[in-house]
C-alpha cells in the first residue's frame, strides 16, 4: 500500500538527531533482517542507539531496521514497564486474538485497527547473549507481534483493517479527516 502523507504530518516524516527513526517509503523497512551471530561491542551500540530513539519518540517498541540496520533486533517498552531488548527473536506460540489499535513510529500520525494474537511465547537472547523465553499477553503481546513483523519486512498498514485507517497528530491527539 502506498501511503500519501498529508501535508500537515509531513514535518513529522524527517530523519534527523531529533527524530532518528527511518520513515517509510524507505526500502531498508520492507527488507527481511539477518540473525544475529554474535552479540558483540557493535550489536551493544545498536541497542543504545534503539533505546535512545524510543525514548526520544515516546515509543513503545522498536525494530533495528527502523534504526536503518537489518539485523534481528527488537525493544519491547510498553508504558510503566522496562524496556526488554531482544536479539533473534521467534514467537513460538500463539493463542487467541485481539483487536486493537495500532501506529507505528516509521508512519507518524497513521493509526489502526490490527488483529493479533492475544497472547504469545518469544523466544531470543538479551543483550548479553543470553538465551530468554518469555510469555506475553494484551498490549506486551500486540507489541512484540508487530516488532518481530519488522524484522520480516511487514508493516503494519500490510494487516490493518483498512476501514480503519485514520490520521491522527501524535502529538496532540487531533484526528485529521
């Protein structure tokens, strides 16, 4: 789907120290990552580079590729929690399903409707190299399905229900008809 970004959000649309995160129609957001082989002193710089995106944009999750580098790398930081980083990971198990709404920080002022599981196992390792399982449920779950999305190249606009796709300034929560 090709996305005409309305005047009124094209300021947001910018890649600069401010707002680091890649926008679409950027083509490093629409390729598969690598695995990663080895968590090394540059994998590290990565994650901090990622933490300090998110923060920056008040986000709640993020995928390396939005940082411009395909490698499978994933922040989950839903509102009041810790940011978990997770390198390689593989959701393993799937059970029921949610609706709810969605944006994403690589399409400012977009939003909406997305289905997705209501719960799900991920598998990958920390930041150290560890390996880590965890289970996660409503919005860790929704977020973490649509980080591991980017690391295949999907967006989240490829799974929305169309009928409800809006613009919405991010900043003040203003929807634009």
């Amino acid at each position: 789907m090709d996305i005409v970004v309305p005047d009124e959000f094209k300021y947001l649309y910018v890649t600069n120290a401010d707002r680091p995160v890649v926008k679409i129609p950027d083509p490093v957001l629409r390729k598969v990552c690598n695995e990663v082989t080895a968590v090394t002193k540059k994998t590290d710089e990565l994650i901090k580079s990622m933490l300090h995106a998110l923060r920056l944009a008040n986000g709640i999750g993020l995928a390396a590729p939005q940082m411009g580098s395909l490698e499978r790398i994933i922040i989950v930081a839903p509102a009041g929690t810790k940011p978990l980083v997770l390198v390689n990971p593989v959701i393993t198990e799937k059970h029921g399903e949610q609706i709810g709404q969605e944006g994403c920080l690589s399409i400012p002022g977009l939003y909406g409707d997305v289905l997705r599981a209501e719960s799900v196992e991920v598998q990958a390792f920390d930041r150290k190299g560890k390996p880590v399982s965890y289970e996660m449920a409503g919005l860790p779950a929704r977020v973490v399905q649509h980080e591991v999305d980017h690391l295949d190249g999907v967006l989240f606009i490829d799974k929305v229900d169309m009928a409800t796709l809006h613009w919405s300034h991010p900043e003040t929560d203003d929807e634009v008809e």
